[in-house]
C-alpha cells in the first residue's frame, strides 16, 4: 500500500480539481449537465482514482487505477479543448489548464514505470 497523500501528483491532481470547479463555475448555464458535469466528474476521478489504487494491496493493482486516472486526464484535455473550441475558456485558461495537467500526467506515468509488476 502507498500513502497517496504523500504523493506529489495526486496532490496536484486534487488542486487541479479545485481549479476545473472555479472555471466550471464560469461557464454558461446550460452547459451545467454538459461540459461542466463531464469535466467535474473527470477531475474528481483523477484524483479519486489514485487514492483507491493506493489502497490496494498490490503494485499490480495500483498500476490498473493510475491507468484509469491517465484517461481521466486525456478525456479532461478533450473536454478544455472544446470549450475552447465553443468560447467558454480563452486561450491563457487553456493553456494554464493544460500546462497544470500536463504535468500531472507525466508525473504519474514515470510513478506508473517505475512501479514493479
């Protein structure tokens, strides 16, 4: 078992999640169970994924839910670049949204490489 909260990527990835609510909050009304559900949803399962995956009892297993979180964050990156692409985020939000999970991403996947399986 690892101790998540320790680990530099899920405590950014729990930021990132306080950040997509902020802009999320920004966004239009009708987009409430559109875009913004999808991209609430999508970072809460980032960081939520790596907490369950800490908990088990196998690298094996922590691997499978750091994968999950991964896809997390690429649909994430879907998701900013539509609402980019529909006006609701400009390009400085953008990039600052993505620069941040980025960053997320490449930390988990050296973390994932470096597990033993």
């Amino acid at each position: 078992m690892h101790r998540y909260k320790d680990l530099k990527f899920w405590q950014l990835s729990r930021a990132f999640c306080k950040e997509i609510y902020e802009v999320t909050n920004l966004f239009p009304e009708t987009e409430k169970f559109g875009l913004v559900s999808q991209l609430r949803r999508a970072s809460v399962s980032v960081a939520s994924n790596i907490a369950e995956g800490a908990s088990r009892s196998s690298n094996k297993d922590f691997n499978r839910f750091l994968v999950i979180s991964l896809g997390s964050c690429y649909e994430i990156e879907t998701q900013l670049l539509l609402s980019f692409d529909l006006g609701f985020i400009n390009e400085n939000v953008l990039e600052r949204l993505n620069n941040s999970l980025h960053q997320i991403i490449k930390m988990m996947s050296k973390f994932s490489s470096a597990l033993k399986i």
